[in-house]
C-alpha cells in the first residue's frame, strides 16, 4: 500500500470509531444500560439484569468473582461492537466512588461520555465528581435520563438542575410522553417523530411537530396537550442542540428512557453515532498528535491481570492515538526505550477476547504484558513522545497487610506488585523496612483487594491500620533531587518508597503536612501524580 493509500485508510478508520465512558453514580442504571447498548449493537443476544440468576444471563461487563456476587462493577470493561457501520468502543466504568481512581483514568481514554441521570434523583454526588473530570478534558458529554417508566422529576426541572449544578448548557433531543405508569415514549425533537416504548426506534411515526393533530388519537388527548405545552415552552425557554458547542463540552444533548424496559437506548445509540466526536488530536510533552498520521501512537491506561484464571494472564489495555496497528508490531516503550513485540493484540468484549489482525485510532487493544508494561506508558513505532494526563491519587486510606500465613510472604508480594501496576492498590514500603503499606482510596477497595488476593492468588490476609493517615509524593519544582533526598534521610520512618520507586512522604496528620511545607520550602508534596512521572501541581 502507498503512503498515500495508507494514510487515507488510516483517517477512514478513525473517522468510524466512537470511543466513549459510562458515567453515573451507583445504581442509576449504568450496567443495565451497558447491556442493552451491547444488545442494540448485536453484540449479545441476551440481556440479563444485573441480579438476574445464571451464567447465561450475567452481566456481561462485570465478570470478577466479587462483582457478580455483589451486584456492582469494580474494574473498567472494554467492549468493542459494530453497528451501522459505526465502531464502538465502550469502557463501562466502576460508578461506585470508592474506585474512582479506575473511572479518572477510564476518562483519559475517551472521546466521549454518556452520563446516566436517575430520573428520580438528578444530579448525584459521584456524578457530580465524574463530570468535572470530563470538564477538565473537555470531554463532551451526552446525558440519558433513566427510569422514566418509575416515578420521575418533571424534565424542567431535571434540565435546570443540569444546568445549574454543572454549569453546563443543556439541550433536550428527545422529550418524554408521560411519566411513571402513565409514560407513553418519546417525542424525537430534530427528527419530528414519536417513539412508543413497546417499538423500536427504527419504528418510529413522523408527525409534522408537536401539535400534530394525529398525536392525540396515539396518545392520547391528555398526554398530547401536555406535550404540545412541553414543547413550545422548551423552544421558548431551552437551548437547541448544536453540534459544535456539545463537541466543545460545553452543551448536553438530553435523551430520555428506560435502560431495564429497553427503550432510548437504540436512540441514544444513533445520536453517538451522529454526534460524538471520532478520535481527535492528542497532546503530548512535544507536541499534538493527530489521528490521522501514519506512524503508530498509543498510550497505556489500564493493566489487569488474572482476566481468565487459567493462564494467569496479565494485558496492558492501549488507546491508540494515531496510524495503524498489525499484529507482529514491534513498538518502543518510551519509559524503558524498550522494544515491545505485539505478536497478539487483542480486542475485548468484557473478560472475552479475540486477537486483532489490525487495529485503528480511537480502538483499544490488549497486550500481553508480564510486568513490562505500565500504567501511563506511551508506545511508538519509534517516536520520543510521552503522552500526558493519567493521573495517580494520594490514597485516603493507608493499612499494613496482615498475612494469616507467613510461609505466603513471598508470595504475597509478587500478588501486591501485580496489583499495584494495575491499579487496584497503591503500595508503598518504607525506607526503614517496616512492613509494606497499601493505599486505597475508600474501604470497598480492601474488600476487592482481600477477595482478589484470596480467590487468584491463594493468599487470605486482613488489614490493620497504621499510625499514618495522609500520603504525598515529594517532588522538587527546581528539580533539586539532593533536597528530596535529604529529606528522606532525615525522615526515614515517614518515608517510603511507591511502585515505581518514587519518595513519597507519610503524615500523622494534615497538621504535620503542613508543617513539612513550612519547614522544607523546596520541596513540593503533591497529592496528584502523572504516571508518567511528570507530577502535577495539586495540594
């Protein structure tokens, strides 16, 4: 293939995926949405609820041990589907916040997000935390307001507290007849058409507009006057989408629906298809990355081991940025300056997988990774870039691992060492060889951690707490490594090393941070860091 053809054919490719999060607070549907999105792009063809009994009817994208006998989601899932001729790549995010930390690095993967609203609740506190993760990327953000067959807010009011709670325009695309027992379907705003709930989207009647005489014989005189008054009021008073402002992320395209009945979802399906943005450019610490070039760029933002218990396995997940991915690649791992060979790349449904003959920008692979591989590693065909903005977080929780059998010591390290590198815990060992100490970032991660540790790796171990309650890393904005050393040789007991070999600094109290600072002002204690070792300036 020429250059020419070749890079033609690299920004054909790109330009049909969408890679897109599941944002929302806990149990506003976001799984069962996941679901149904993946039954919509026939990539299943049963969909079960989450608490539904039997294997055949799992949720697809939860298949840990703990999260099927917890009803919840725990780690991110990749799932790759194909419909109209549109590539979907969705990551399904834990919506619980004691995994945030998964869900923040999830969001520098993406090119796009669909919150999920409980039509009961609204805004709630973890989406509220997630948003502002997208705000801060400028990623655009589509909401579907779920639960609409239940008892539900009235749309007004859901709209303005979107606009309110998360400064962010909001633009109904769709608007619902009825609500709760009474709720009849949609009315699709741009396409002027009603879409009963017991239909298919692709089933939908077009009307000339909301006081189309023929809508009241369908749902109803009741329903068609309240729907009529709805519209004129949301034309008066509301925003109308425009793509270049929700590309922007500064307006929401609001769909409403019902993720259990199956209904919106091929409708908000459609609208990803239409309106989220393909794979854009990526900045990096030398320059913008652009989708369409010819050499390969890709950066690590998720490592997860023991997928299938069989093999013991370990895959480093990849966002490819730019060119063009083949199976027996062999790529530069900028950190290392080693060469990476990619004899199987994979793509993922969930914990399913299957190898990838080739693979384009905006797609995420696997690859085979036996500790090589980090979380924030950038990959090349040769290029000296690092791509920038996956994030660490100083844990809120700090405990020692209590092993109940020692002859497991070793053992045990190489099961902490796996999972720090994927993320599931933080673990830091202090320079005066005191036990090692994991950091999480809320108490159900202990509970994944010890169930983890138990079921893959045979290890049962407990917790208990230690005298430290806040970590930082130390950094030095001169870049004055023999300051950060002294401080560690002065501070050995408060001091441990983290995964990567980086100092950071342990404290009884915030009280003791803040002295710390006043005492050694060439140093900085960061309570973010980038994986990729560049340390971001937050406190």
């Amino acid at each position: 293939m020429s250059d020419t053809l070749a890079l033609e054919a690299v920004a054909r490719e790109a330009a049909r995926r969408r890679t897109f999060a599941i944002i929302a607070h806990p149990d506003a549907g976001k799984t069962t949405l996941t679901e149904k999105l993946l039954l919509k792009g026939g990539a299943i063809q049963l969909a079960g609820a989450v608490r539904a009994k039997g294997n055949a009817r799992r949720t697809r994208s939860d298949w840990m041990k703990i999260e099927q006998d917890r009803g919840i989601s725990v780690a991110t899932s990749v799932m790759t589907f194909e419909r109209g001729g549109v590539i979907f790549n969705l990551l399904d995010t834990p919506g619980h916040e004691d995994f945030s930390e998964d869900t923040y690095r999830t969001l520098t993967a993406v090119d796009a997000a669909v919150m999920v609203l409980d039509a009961a609740k609204g805004i709630e506190s973890q989406t509220r935390k997630l948003f502002e993760v997208c705000r801060l990327r400028d990623i655009p953000i589509v909401t579907f307001v779920n639960k609409m067959d239940r008892e539900a807010r009235d749309p007004f009011e859901l709209i303005d507290e979107i606009e309110q709670t998360l400064a962010l325009d909001a633009a109904p695309v769709a608007w619902p007849i009825g609500r709760a027992s009474t709720f009849w379907g949609t009315y699709d705003i741009l396409a002027k058409r009603l879409m009963p709930v017991d239909a298919t989207e692709e089933e939908g009647i077009a009307v000339s507009g909301a006081d189309d005489p023929r809508i009241a014989e369908l749902v109803g005189e009741e329903r068609a006057t309240q729907l009529s008054e709805d519209i004129l009021l949301a034309e008066a008073g509301l925003k109308s989408f425009d793509l270049a402002a929700f590309r922007e992320g500064t307006l929401t395209p609001v769909y409403f629906g019902s993720a259990l009945r199956d209904f919106g979802v091929g409708h908000l399906l459609d609208g990803m298809s239409r309106y989220a943005p393909p794979p854009g450019a990526r900045a990096s610490d030398a320059r913008a990355v652009e989708p369409e070039e010819g050499k390969l760029t890709g950066f690590v933002f998720k490592v997860q081991a023991n997928m299938d218990p069989n093999h013991r396995d370990r895959v480093a997940f990849v966002r490819l940025c730019s060119g063009r991915l083949t199976k027996g690649m062999r790529l530069r791992q900028v950190r290392t300056g080693k060469q990476v060979p990619v004899n199987a790349p994979l793509f993922f449904f969930a914990k399913e997988r299957q190898v990838a003959e080739e693979a384009w920008p905006g797609d995420v692979v696997g690859i085979a990774n036996h500790g090589t591989l980090r979380i924030g590693d950038t990959l090349t065909e040769g290029e000296d870039i690092n791509f920038r903005g996956v994030p660490s977080f100083a844990p809120e929780i700090l405990r020692h691992v209590r092993l109940e059998d020692p002859m497991l010591a070793k053992k045990l390290r190489t099961a902490l060492d796996q999972l720090a590198e994927e993320g599931v815990v933080q673990i830091f060992r202090p320079l005066d060889g005191s036990a090692p100490i994991v950091g999480v970032v809320g108490e159900l991660q202990l509970d994944v951690l010890a169930s983890r540790l138990k079921v893959e790796y045979t290890v049962p171990a407990g917790f208990d707490a230690t005298r430290w309650s806040t970590m930082r890393w130390i950094s030095s904005p001169s870049g004055d490594r023999a300051a950060i050393n002294r401080w560690a040789d002065r501070n050995r007991s408060d001091t441990a090393e983290d995964h990567d070999g980086e100092y950071v600094a342990l404290f009884g109290s915030d009280w003791r941070r803040k002295r710390a600072e006043e005492e050694y002002p060439e140093l900085r204690f960061d309570a973010v860091r980038e994986q990729s070792g560049l340390v971001a300036m937050v406190r």
